[in-house]
C-alpha cells in the first residue's frame, strides 16, 4: 500500500478534516485519510495513489496543499 502525506494550511476544526476527508476519500485507489487539524498534514493510503488528483481534492474541499510532508 503507498503512502502519501501533505502540510494543508486552513485548516481548524472537525469540519475542516470531515471536508478533506471526503473529498480526498473520492479519489480512486484511495483507502484511508488521516487529517490532523493541529499538526496541518494529511495523510492518504491506498494504491496507485495520484498526486495531482490527492492534492486538487484538498484544493476542491477549500484548502492549501503547501508541501509534501516530511514522511
């Protein structure tokens, strides 16, 4: 399974992770999200995961992509 982790700025709630989470959730081969609103990172499991795509869910849920997280 592939692993990717993001640095999202914007974020502040239970709403904000709910939101990137279900955005993120649709993309395909994704499996898993994890949002940590305190730390500004996402992390994503799954196969053949798509950078571009990962990264316009969170851009489509209204959220910056900054970096690639340190992994």
């Amino acid at each position: 399974m592939a692993q990717k982790q993001y640095r999202v700025t914007g974020m502040s709630c239970e709403h904000c992770a709910a939101s990137i989470t279900e955005e993120v959730s649709q993309v395909p081969g994704v499996t898993d999200v994890d949002v940590d609103v305190t730390a500004g990172s996402v992390s994503v499991g799954g196969t053949e995961l798509d950078d571009a795509r990962l990264r316009a869910a969170i851009v489509e849920a209204g959220y910056e992509v900054t970096e690639p997280a340190a992994a």
